[in-house]
C-alpha cells in the first residue's frame, strides 16, 4: 500500500532561514525518482535546484512560484511505493513520524543539469491533482481575528485542489484561519469564494492621515539577494569600527607589464588577476588586514590562507564570489578562477560554497567609471581594497609633466585589526607595486 510521505523545505546551508520558489520542476501526477531535482529555488546567496529524497508519484505542491518559504515548510507530498496516486491521497503522513529516516539530500548548488524529462501518470481519482466542483456548504466558519487568537499548527493545510490554494493566494486570504466544510475539515472552492466575499465587505474608512502615509511612495520588498546584501551592510556599518584611506597611482607600468605578458600568447591576463596578485603579496607583509575579530572570545583571529572575495555585478544584483587560496594561485590561474566564478554569477549558478568564507575582498568599481569610493568591508573580513577607472591624467613623471595612466586606490580597513600605521602600509605597498610592477619581483 502507498505511503505518501511529505518532503519539507530543507537547510540549504550558511544559515539560510528562507528561500524563494522560482520554478516548479515537476507537477502534480509526476512520477520522480529519489534524488531528482523537483524545483528551483533562489536563496539570498544563490540559486539551488532542490532533489527530492522519495521516489514515487507527486500527490500535491506547496506554495506557488515567486512565493517565498521558510525552511521546514511544505514542498511536496509523494505517494512512495506506488505508479499511480491512491483514492484518497489527500491524507498526509510526516515523514519524522514514518520511523524510516529520509536519505540525505546531495547536489545542492552542484548540478546544474535538467532533471529527465517527466513521466506524468494520470492519477485515478482527481481528490488531489484536480479542482472539484463541490455544493455550496451550508455554513462557513472563518477564525475571528483578535490580539489573542491561537497561533496556526505548523503542516500543510488540506485543500480540495492547487487551484482553489491559488485562488486564496491572489486573494490574500490565509488559509489556516480557515475551517473547510469539506470532510475532515478540507477547505473547498466555496470556502475560500465565501471568506473572500466577506473579506471584500466594505470596511470603515481609515482616518485621513494613514490614507495619506500608505499613499506615498512604491513598496519594493526587501527580500532575497537585495535583503541579505542590506542586512549584511548594516551589520557591518553597526559592529565595525572602519576607517578609509586613499591614494592615487601611476598604473602605465602596470598597463605596460600586462601588455607584453599577453602578447606573448597563451590565456589572457586580466587587470583583476595583477591587482589580486599584488594583493595577496601584500597581505603577506601585512597579515593583521587578513583576519577577523571573534567578539565572544574578545579576540583577532588572523587567518592562515587568503580567500580573496570579488564583487561582480550580475542581473540579480550584486554578489561577491570567492577565490580559495588565492595566495597560491598566480596571474594566469587568478585570472581564470575570475573568469569561471563570473560566468556562474551572470548565470545565477553559483553555489553558496562559493560566496561565503572569504578573508579579504576586492572591488573593482572602476568598470562603473568612477575613480573612487569609500568601501564597506564584507563582514566579517578586516578590508577590502577599492580600484577606480584607470584613466589619462596630467601626471609629473621623472620631473617633468605628462599623460599617464593613473588610478585611485582606497583601503576601508577594521580599526580594531590594526592601525592607520599597518593600513597606510599596506595601501603604500600595493601602490607602489602597481606604479612599478618589479617591486612586486622580490616577493615571488
């Protein structure tokens, strides 16, 4: 006999408390086997496919694309041990209470492969995959709403089909306040049509001043990519004590080293990869930047490997992808690293192993031609090193006037790490790399 079993949103890692559904890979009547991606999901650091551990026939969806979930709500319930979905599958058994413990979930944010094409089995009742036309009950109860109602039970709510959840949705009528007139409490069309007419009643007129505040302005929802980029800026504003430095650089012998370094052949060398590499020498002189401060243990942690985070600009906003170990990587691997990780940021692939554990991060806002900023450190690193555009300016060089290539180079730096001594050395050093690039010789 089939056991339908429910597949709950899972902890997709980092300390991520929600994810938004993005696209649904499979549908109602689907048979998925264990392991098979079965929907897509984007989290405040990237977008994951999540598999499902039950192989068997999909009995009901939870939540609709754009909906956001926390972890441990519903996704899918799926009739395990049986091809077709059983009368009577509206009946929900937890998988905590099964005593078979579910098989641990793999791949996230590592294949990005399609899941096979599906096999849609037609179910044999429509109790579950398809709407039923039921006679209007004869009475509707809707929970009243009050300071001291009890809160909801945690679990999927019964409903006669997804489109009847849907219709509630647009509406924005909460289904747990809802007591179906169907059998065993199972909320049917004309429940929700019913709640909605009188959630629709007209209701005394707001006073004029809050007609006046909720008419101003757009509301854009702080959620997703955008609310873990404010949370983590303001926690950085909020803890770190920062200071920024800056200095203008003569980068034409820079410019000049890249040059003939690609024109010997063989992959490109970026601009990114030569300013990394002088980062991570500097960072070796100066390792109190290469750390964090552990606030429980009244402590600086500083940090043996240097894992050299890059902000890059993508569709869905800015995210910071990470180089392991850059420390021992040179130009040309540095420069492909970048290459790989930005094409799985445009592409919304990136893994959220890939934008987490950084020491150090590097920002390159010159590509948005600007010549300077003052940088908030990525929390919980110690720095980040800014670069502008690099330009022609007005320049003395070697006592008289001429055009060089310059660049503005800023340094926001934790003040409890070290202080404006260590920083000013760090910010001098890089600089004076960049303007000659043969300082950097004695260090390799």
């Amino acid at each position: 006999m089939a056991q339908v079993m429910e597949f709950k949103l899972p902890d997709l890692g980092e300390g991520l408390t929600e994810a938004e559904i993005v696209r649904w890979l499979v549908a109602v009547g689907d048979v998925v086997a264990i392991d098979q991606p079965v929907v897509e999901v984007e989290t405040a650091k990237a977008m994951v496919e999540v598999p499902c551990p039950y192989g068997g026939v999909v009995t009901a969806r939870f939540g609709e694309e754009g909906e956001e979930l926390p972890v441990g709500a519903p996704l899918i319930t799926v009739a395990v041990g049986a091809q077709s979905v059983p009368a009577g599958a509206a009946e929900v058994t937890e998988a905590e209470g099964s005593g078979e413990a579910p098989r641990p979930l793999i791949g996230y944010g590592s294949d990005h492969s399609r899941p096979a094409r599906r096999r849609r089995v037609r179910p044999v009742t429509a109790a579950v995959s398809a709407p039923v036309t039921a006679p209007v009950p004869a009475a509707v109860v809707v929970a009243p709403v009050a300071p001291a109602a009890p809160v909801a039970p945690a679990g999927p709510v019964p409903v006669i089909s997804p489109l009847v959840r849907k219709l509630a949705k647009d509406g924005g009528l909460d289904l747990r306040a809802l007591h179906g007139s169907g059998p065993e409490g199972l909320i049917l069309r004309a429940d929700v049509e019913a709640a909605l007419a009188a959630l629709r009643a007209p209701a005394p007129a707001p006073a004029p001043a809050a007609v006046a505040v909720a008419a101003q302005g757009e509301r854009v929802p702080l959620k997703g990519l955008r609310g873990a980029v404010a949370e983590k800026l303001s926690r950085s504003r909020s803890e770190i004590p920062d200071a920024t430095c800056w200095v203008d650089a003569d980068a034409t012998e820079l410019m000049a080293a890249r040059a003939a370094m690609n024109a010997v052949g063989g992959p490109k060398i970026s601009v990114l990869a030569l300013l990394a590499r002088i980062c991570t020498a500097a960072l070796a002189k100066y390792p109190e930047l290469n750390s964090t401060v552990d606030l429980a243990a009244k402590e600086i942690v500083r940090l043996p490997s240097v894992h050299l985070g890059f902000a890059a600009q993508t569709e869905r906003g800015l995210v910071v992808p990470v180089v392991r170990d850059a420390q021992g990587r040179n130009p040309e691997s540095l420069s492909a690293e970048f290459a790989r990780l930005t094409e799985l940021a445009r592409s919304g692939k990136l893994a959220p192993a890939d934008l987490t554990g950084g020491t150090f991060t590097l920002n390159n806002y010159g590509v948005f031609g600007v010549d300077g900023s003052t940088p908030i450190i990525n929390h919980p690193e110690a720095a980040m090193l800014g670069v502008g555009r690099i330009i022609d300016k007005p320049w003395v060089h070697e006592g008289q006037l001429a055009v060089r290539k310059v660049v503005q180079l800023s340094l926001s730096f934790d003040h409890r790490v070290c202080d404006g001594g260590t920083a000013g050395g760090f910010l001098r050093y890089v600089a004076d790399c960049v303007e000659s690039p043969a300082v950097l010789l004695r260090s390799l």
